[in-house]
C-alpha cells in the first residue's frame, strides 16, 4: 500500500449553508464512486474554500451526511489570488492505496475550468 491524492474541485450556488452541503455531498460522492474509495482507506482530507463561501465548514457534512467520523479532516481558506475562481471549494482525499492506482480527480459544475489552468 501507498498513499496517493486525488483532487477535486465544485463551485458553489451561493454562500449558505445548504448550498455548501449539497456542493460537498455531491463532489464527495463522485470522487468515492471514481476512485472505490471507502472510509477505511481515507487517511485524511483537506478541504478549501475561496473566501466567498464562510457560511459552513465542509468536514461537518462529510462527517455527519457521509458518516466519515474516523477520518481526520481540516477546513481553510483559498488562497486570494486576483480573478482566480470564484465560489469555488476544493478537496484533497489523502487515501491508502495499492501501488497500481491511478487516481481520478474530479472537477464539476464551473470548476472544470480549473483543468484549463
């Protein structure tokens, strides 16, 4: 086993605490699904968010909605860089992995144009 990162990225429909949820749910999911990835090969997540979204921590969501409650998880802002993708959170999924694994990142809704980049 060895300890790869995927990607993933979704912007957000406004800054609440729903439409942050639903953001999280939703890019959590398709990053699992792609990856078969479960609880027990997660080392940690890192989430971000740019700073037009504050109304919510993601980790709460992916540890309530999701179950993930032995998986460490962090939260913390985007970094301001001028016209740079706005409403936009990112994740990073540290997980335990055969050596042949290739990960899948996942950019949905706006930020698939953060593949551009």
């Amino acid at each position: 086993m060895i300890t790869k990162g995927i990607r993933g990225a979704i912007t957000v429909d406004e800054n609440t605490e729903d439409a942050i949820k639903a953001a999280v749910l939703e890019l959590l999911s398709e990053m699992f699904r792609k990856n078969d990835l479960t609880q027990e090969n997660i080392s940690h997540i890192i989430f971000t968010l740019t700073r037009d979204l504050n109304a919510a921590f993601p980790a709460k969501f992916a540890r309530i909605d999701m179950g993930l409650t032995k998986t460490a998880m962090m939260c913390y802002s985007e970094l301001d860089v001028p016209g740079a993708l706005a409403m936009c959170l990112r994740v990073l999924v540290v997980a335990n992995v055969k050596e042949d694994f290739e990960p899948e990142f996942v950019y949905l809704k706006g930020a698939d144009k953060l593949r551009l980049i």
